[in-house]
C-alpha cells in the first residue's frame, strides 16, 4: 500500500510539485529532482531493491538510483521536485487507473513511497529496435499519486472501445492500462525519406486513456542538435554555433557594433 500525500503543482510552463508529507510518510523520485526541502526529511539514495531493478530503470531511461524522501519530523513536511524542461507535471492517481500506469520512457518524475516503477515493451521487437521512442515503456503500480512530466502542452483523449488514435511515439506521454499499444511503420517509400516524421508511429487502442505532449524533449534536442552542427550565419559572415552566435552578439552589444 502505498503512501497518501498531499501535493500543490506550483508555475505554468516551468512547473514544479511540493508534496507534503506526514511523520513517517516518504516520497520517491528521479535521482536529481528534488528542488528544495524542509528540516527533518532524510534523503536516501538507493537501487530501490537490488541491481536488478535499477538496471531496469536504466533501460527505461531513468537513473541506476532512485531517491527515497522520508518525514521524521513532526507536524507537516514538504520536498519539491522540478520538471527537467519546459512543460505540465501530471499528477496520476493509480487507484482511478486500477493499481497500474503506462508512461514514456525518462517521464518519470516521483511517486508516494510504494508505487513501483517496472519496464513494459512494446509487441513488436523488429518495430522497437527501428521505431526508437515508444519501444520501452514505464508501467508504474501501486495505489498512489504518482508524478510525470510532459513536454509543451499536455492533452488527455479518451478513447472509446475499438477508437484508434495513431501518434508520433515520441508524442506519448502515458495511458491506461485498458488502451491497447502498438508501434507501426507508417508506409510509402516518400513517407518513409521525406516525410521528417519518422517511419514508425505508435497506434493507440481505447477504451481508456490517453495522455499526449506536443514537445517531445527529444524533438526539441533534435532541433538544438541540428541547429548547433549547421551553424548559423553571422552579420560579419563567420559561421558560428548556438552557443558561438549567442556569445559574439553579446559581445558586439558590449563592444557597440550593435
């Protein structure tokens, strides 16, 4: 059984949860989350049961080691936990999802003291090696609160029996355990070269529900990565990175070429 915290989702697009804790009550989380916490929390850093499962987490994207929090203060306790990029935190209750919750890979951010957190994959292994994202998912259990993080902006769709939503696999960012999930490649040869989505897309089956994110952190590395290896032209025509450019702007705000 696991813990019953209370929790408040503090900002809009760079949010963070403080969940509050009782004397005794604990909180897991993500290896470098936390934010801040009060006097008489003990952090623990741990495998969280063995080597075993935090090569599990590995392979889901989180860290070897996950964090336990524990209030042994008296009266109410908080710890927060910030989101790793621009985005909503959803706050998931496992008993409104039957004890179980599927989520992307590295979306995990914490959850109350006994909600565990194990891999799920995808049917097809062909399509998960080729596919990339949406092969190796979180299935998280308990019956708890527990937190993910969504890049952008955060849509729920709920899915009738046999309703079908086809998404980019880097779009999930979790859903119920009665949604049936697949990865399918996407067809057509121009599709496939020139259609700058991906070959595969993750396929999508209610009843049950679906959470979506409209920036996916790897769209928007993928973004800074092309960005920094073509280089951007500057006024005085030398090619410069992100991070160059940036710099020699500054540098002619300061020295008054601008």
């Amino acid at each position: 059984m696991a813990d019953v915290i209370d929790y408040q989702i503090h900002g809009d697009d760079m949010q963070l949860v403080e969940i509050g804790l009782d004397p005794g009550e604990g909180v897991r989380a993500e290896a470098g989350a936390m934010m801040y916490m009060e006097p008489g929390i003990r952090m623990q850093t741990s495998t969280g049961g063995g080597l075993f499962q935090g090569f599990k987490r590995m392979i889901t994207g989180e860290s070897f080691f996950i964090t336990n929090f524990t209030y042994e203060g008296t009266g109410k306790g908080h710890v927060a936990f910030g989101a790793p990029y621009p985005g909503k935190i959803l706050p998931v209750d496992l008993r409104s999802f039957d004890g179980e919750f599927i989520c992307q890979k590295d979306s995990f951010l914490c959850a109350a003291q006994g909600v565990e957190i194990e891999v799920a994959f995808t049917k097809r292994l062909g399509a998960g090696l080729f596919g990339g994202e949406g092969f190796i998912l979180q299935r998280l259990e308990g019956l708890g609160m527990a937190f993910v993080h969504a890049g952008g902006t955060l849509i729920e769709k709920r899915l009738m029996a046999g309703q079908t939503l086809r998404v980019d696999t880097g779009c999930i960012v979790g859903f119920s355990s009665g949604v049936s999930y697949d990865i399918q490649f996407i067809g057509g040869f121009k599709n496939a070269l020139f259609g700058g989505e991906g070959i595969f897309v993750a396929t999508v089956t209610g009843p049950g529900t679906v959470y979506l994110q409209s920036l996916p952190f790897s769209r928007l590395a993928d973004r800074i990565i092309q960005a920094s290896r073509v280089g951007l032209q500057h006024p005085k025509g030398e090619r410069r990175g992100v991070a160059g450019l940036g710099a020699g702007l500054l540098g002619d705000i300061i020295s008054g070429d601008r």
